[in-house]
C-alpha cells in the first residue's frame, strides 16, 4: 500500500524556509529605485548637521581661534623684526615729520644712530666670540679640573686614604652624567611641547591685539554699546582703505593719537579722528554705511562732519535706538505765556543730535525748506511761522498751493490766504509776490531811518508755481525760469533787495530739480533746510555744495520714519566754528495744537481781515515800451534798445541781459537780425508782433 502523505502539526516550525527568488534585471530596478531615497536622506542628514546652531557655533570657535593665532604670529614676528631693525624708529620720524614736530624726529634720528653703532658692535663681537668661548672652556675646565684634585688630596690626607684622591674627581663625572640624562629627558618632552607653547604663544598675542574681525566674536563681544578709543580705532581700522589700515598697525601707542577725548553729546558721544596722511575725509564719508556697522550701530546712527582742523572728521555716535524715540513737544505748546521778538529773539525748532535746542534767528532772513512728500516739510514751516506770529508787528501773506487746510489757522491772522493746486490759484499767489515787489520798492524809496513792519511772504509748494504753463494777457508764463516768468522774476526780485527792508520770502517746496527750482531762486535763500530727499544731486539743490562736502546728508535720511527732521544750513542758525550744517529733530505741532497758538496769537493783535487775493499790480507790456522806444526809426541796434529799456524802467528792465533781450523777442516773434553785421531790432517785425498779439486776444475773448 502506499504510504500516506507526512503531516506536521499546525504550529510546528518548519526547518528551512525557502524565498523565491526575483529576477536580475527586477532587483537591479529595485535598487535604482531606493538609491535615489537613501542619497535624499544622507543628503537631508548632512544638510541639518551643516546647519545646526552647534555646528555653525563650533565653525566660528575655529575660524576665530585660528585668527588669533595667525594674528599673534604676525604680531611677534613683527615685534622680532622692529627689535633687530630701526624700522620702529623710522616710523616714528616719519610720524613727528608730518604733525611738524621736527624736534622729536632728530631726537628719534639719534635714537635710531645709537641703535644702528650698538647694533655693528654687538655684530663684531660675535666675530671673536668663538675664540673667546674656547679660551673660557678651557680656563673653566683647567680651574674645575685643579680644584677637584686639590679637594680630593684634603681629603685623602685628612682620611689617610690614598684612594680618596680622586673621589671628588668621580663625583663630579656622576654628577654630570645625570644631567645629561635629565637634559635628554627635557628635551624629547620639549620637543613635542615647544610647537603647542608656540601657538598658545601666537594665540595669546593675538587675542590680546584684538585684531579678528566683529562677524567671528562672540555675540556677546558683538553688541556692544559703550563707546571706547579701541572700538572707535578698530572701527577705522576695518574700512577697507589699505592705507588707512597699515598706518594704524603700525603705530605704537595701539592709534590712540589719532583720537580726541570722546565726550557725551545728548544721545550720543563725539570724537574727533585726525586721519593719517595718505587717507582723505572723502574717503571716511563714503564709508559710512560701514563705519556705523563696524561700530554696531546703524547707518542712521552715526553721522560724520568735517571741523576746522586739517585732515579731521568728527563722528557722532547714537546710543542704539535713541534716535527712535519720540521728540518732546514743542516750547509753543508748553508755555501758553510764550513771545516772540522778530529783530532779537529766536524760534525754537527742535533739538539737535546733542540734544541741545536749536533756535533760528529770522531776522531779514529769507527761508527754504525741501524735502519729499509727506515727510514734515509744511509742518516744520508752519511751526516758525506760528511762532513769529506771535510778534503782532509781523504781517503774512500766504499762498498755499496744496490747498488741503495746512494754513488755514491763519485765517484772521494773515492779510492774505490763498489755498488751492490749480492754475488759477498760481496766478493769485503770483500777483500775491509782484504785491509783495511793490511794497519792497515803496519801502526802498522811503526816507531813510524809516521803520517798516516786517512782511513775511510763504508759498508753501512753490513747485506748482515754477511748474506752470499758464500765460497771462501779454502772454507772459507765470512759471518757467525764464526772464519773462512772473513768479520768478518777483521772487528774484524779493531775494535781492527785500531783506533791506524786512520783506521776506518762505519758501517750501518738494522733491527739488532745476525745473522746480531754480539755481537762483534756492540760492537766494538764507537759511535753506532739507527733510530727506531721494539723491545727492537734490541733497546739494537744497543745503548747496558747501553744506554737503562738510558732511550734511539729508539723502541719507530715512523715509517714512525721519519725519521732521531736518538739515539746516546758512544764516541764522548757530553753528560750531568750521561746521556748514546742523541736523534738527524738530518738534511736531498737530493741527489742533497749531489752531490754539494761532488763537493766542490773534488775541495779541487788533484784529486782522484776511483775504483771499490781492489788487493786481498794473503789468508792463514790454513789447509796447518796445515799440514805443524805437519810435519811427525802421531798426534800432539791440544793444542800445536795451539801454534804452533800463533808462526807461530801470526797476523792471535792470537786470535784463542781452540774451534775456534777444529771447524775449524770439518768443515774442520778431526775433533781431543783422544789419551790416550788428544784431538790430526791426520797427515792422514789433508792429507786427503786437497786431498778431491782439488778434490772439481776440480769438480768445470770442472764444
């Protein structure tokens, strides 16, 4: 019978358990497959050691250390070096020769003689020194080797043993021997120890130096606050300007003449810095992103101006975060009681960097202020004028071409108010200007010893005005720069003689160009103040050549978040001997505040109707006198036409020049032309211009 077939219980473990086996080319596909994945992960894993906080922290405790050794090698090797040379002496004369200390650099020159006469003589003697060497041996040998015998025939007499004479002889070979193997011992131990002493050597130099750059020390080390001669010259010395940088290393005294005391300005501390020979202030000023960061503060934080010594630059160092803190409010608001005195007395404004109030002295001083929008421009205006207001002498007439209620508090305070963006309001705040002429030239023709009131004229956004393209009647633009432009021929005017008798022109204006102000114009202004603008170029339209090169920056200035502060130049401000420029955080006065200060100042005064324009001043039609002039002549020579125009008005036609002339008669139509090679002014090409002028009129009028 066959046999059945083998069972096993249910939980019995069988002995061998085969797997099936998979294809070549399947496990291959497998593998490719989980490759990818594991290189992903060895990937990730080292990516997050490379990154930890640990390994970033080790990282930088090597690199620093490794800086402190290289820097002590270099250190020592240096001192090794200035110790076997005169080069420490040659530098110092070089030092003494260029702050004039002529003394000092012979003495250094002797100094330097006597090292260099010991120097060859310690040279010579290593000549003879073997020969003597020799001679010392042998003399010390023959000495000890005598001494030894006589010591050991004492001793053999006195122990009555012949052996005994040679004994110390003996003792000393033993003695000798054992140092021997000593010195063996030191020396295969030195000669592992010697490199690590080296290097901690080196280490220890360096650390002491202080030479490793900020971004390596610890953080701690990093933020630091208090400013001391050592960060201040390492400050410096971390610029970037090679020449710089040598000069210090290579001074002894760690560059501590370099530096001035450092003091305690308001928010701040100051220190002058007299730069080494060689490095420019420019060069300091252009660095100064990276002078503030060296410093551990922020660019905004450190300002630098150039004082009255050759080769200086004095830096104002922010406490961190002082400049972000709120200015006080302003001495109108505070003290209800508050004058004003016109001739002597001063507004006050703001505190500067030192925290020192600035006061303005606004007398016969014509005012401009710049600065970007919305950055405090009207408001800082504003609080001068609030302030003089409260000099019941002092007349205003005010053009506001923003036309938003900035000025309206002084509504019943000034004669005249204009508020409004448009063409039609340029014109008013215009003739507001050629009022303001005619009142300058009535006080010009006035006895002398006459006393005028003082008449402040403010066109806040004067912009619009030099801006705009509308031509009146005689087809004269109000804007433009031309000698035809009605608002800058009246403000021109007012620049140049309106000071004399206390007519002044205030001026605020945005973002400013050559074609929203004008070189003269801005010129003319005696106290000129800047908020932040956007480029150096508008930096130097505002302050002028003179304030920027000193170290005025109000291109530097943040926007948004320096509102109201302001860089003020010129007359009329207090300034240190040699600075061009003083930085005001001036003091804010809200809307509300303004109209109570504007109240008090009204109650001070009679009481004042304010208006909304001015009688126009009659114009003068050029092209008229022009043809009047020339009479029946058919052509005069442009030249003596021009004299003839000054002699017949010389207040309108003074300061006309040839080519203003020529212009002028180019856009009027009957441009000069030559007659026997001399430019002449053609009788029929101005009759005919005036007959095209009326009939233009016409149109207009129909129209």
């Amino acid at each position: 019978m066959p046999s059945a077939p083998r069972t096993e219980p249910a939980d019995a473990v069988p002995s061998q358990v085969t797997a099936p086996s998979l294809p070549a080319d399947l496990r291959e596909a497998a593998a490719q497959r989980v490759r990818p994945r594991l290189h992903r992960r060895a990937a990730a894993r080292v990516h997050h050691v490379a990154t930890h906080p640990r390994t970033r922290t080790a990282g930088l405790l090597a690199v620093r250390h490794g800086m402190y050794t290289a820097a002590g090698a270099r250190v020592l090797a240096k001192r090794a070096w200035e110790s076997r040379t005169t080069s420490r002496h040659q530098r110092m004369i070089r030092t003494a020769e260029e702050l004039g200390q002529h003394e000092v650099a012979a003495e250094w020159e002797q100094r330097a003689a006597q090292f260099r006469a010991s120097r060859h003589q310690r040279r010579m003697d290593l000549l003879h020194a073997p020969l003597r060497l020799a001679k010392a041996l042998l003399w010390s040998l023959a000495i000890g080797t005598g001494s030894l015998l006589l010591t050991g025939v004492i001793l053999a007499i006195a122990q009555k043993q012949g052996r005994d004479l040679l004994l110390p002889l003996f003792f000393a070979i033993v003695i000798v021997r054992d140092l021997v193997m000593i010195a063996a011992v030191v020396f295969g131990i030195g000669v592992y120890l010697a490199p690590v002493l080296v290097l901690l050597s080196f280490w220890r130099a360096g650390q002491q130096g202080g030479t490793v750059p900020r971004w390596v020390l610890p953080e701690r080390e990093r933020t630091v606050e208090t400013i001391t001669p050592s960060i201040v010259v390492m400050a410096m010395r971390d610029l970037g300007i090679s020449q710089l940088r040598k000069q210090i290393q290579a001074m002894d005294d760690g560059a501590a003449q370099m530096l001035g005391p450092i003091t305690l300005a308001g928010c701040g501390v100051e220190v002058d810095v007299l730069l080494p020979s060689g490095v420019s202030t420019e060069e300091i000023q252009a660095r100064r992103r990276k002078l503030a960061e060296n410093l551990g503060r922020h660019e905004h934080e450190v300002f630098i101006t150039i004082p009255t010594a050759a080769r200086t630059v004095r830096l104002w160092i922010a406490d961190s975060g002082a400049l972000d803190e709120p200015v006080g409010p302003s001495p109108l608001v505070v003290d209800a009681e508050m004058t004003a005195d016109y001739i002597n007395g001063r507004a006050p404004w703001g505190p500067d960097l030192r925290g020192d109030l600035v006061a303005l002295s606004l007398y016969q001083r014509h005012l401009l202020c710049t600065g970007l929008s919305n950055q405090g421009k009207t408001a800082s205006m504003r609080a001068l004028a609030l302030w003089l207001a409260l000099d019941p002498t002092v007349e205003f007439r005010i053009g506001d071409l923003k036309g938003i209620g900035d000025w309206r508090m002084f509504a019943g305070l000034a004669t005249v108010l204009i508020e409004g963006p448009t063409d039609e309001h340029v014109a008013l705040v215009t003739e507001m200007l050629e009022e303001g002429v005619a009142e300058m030239e009535r006080r010009l023709l006035a006895p002398d010893g006459t006393k005028f009131q003082p008449l402040i004229l403010v066109v806040d956004e004067a912009q619009v005005a030099f801006m705009c393209p509308e031509e009146d009647e005689l087809k004269r633009p109000y804007g433009g720069t031309k000698k035809t432009s009605r608002f800058f021929r009246a403000a021109r005017k007012l620049h140049n003689q309106g000071r004399a008798v206390d007519v002044l022109l205030w001026e605020g204006t945005q973002d400013p160009t050559d074609q929203n102000l004008p070189k003269l114009v801005r010129e003319g202004a005696h106290i000129r103040a800047s908020l932040v603008v956007g480029t150096e170029s508008q930096a130097r339209m505002a302050l002028g050549d003179k304030a920027i090169d000193g170290g005025a920056e109000p291109h530097k200035l943040r926007q948004g978040i320096d509102k109201g502060v302001v860089v003020v130049a010129g007359d009329g401000v207090k300034l240190e001997p040699g600075q061009a420029s003083i930085t005001v955080r001036t003091h804010y006065v809200d809307k509300e505040q303004a109209y109570e200060i504007a109240e008090r100042a009204k109650a001070r005064r009679s009481g004042v109707t304010t208006k909304s324009s001015v009688e126009p001043v009659a114009q003068v039609d050029s092209l008229q006198d022009i043809a009047d002039l020339i009479g029946d002549r058919p052509r005069v020579p442009t030249r003596e036409m021009l004299q003839r125009l000054v002699e017949h008005n010389r207040a309108e036609y003074g300061d006309w020049t040839f080519q203003d002339l020529t212009q002028f008669l180019k856009d009027a139509g009957c441009e000069p032309h030559k007659s026997s090679g001399i430019p002449v002014v053609d009788r029929q090409k101005v009759l005919d211009a005036l007959a095209n002028r009326a009939l233009e009129e016409a149109d207009d009028y129909d129209e």
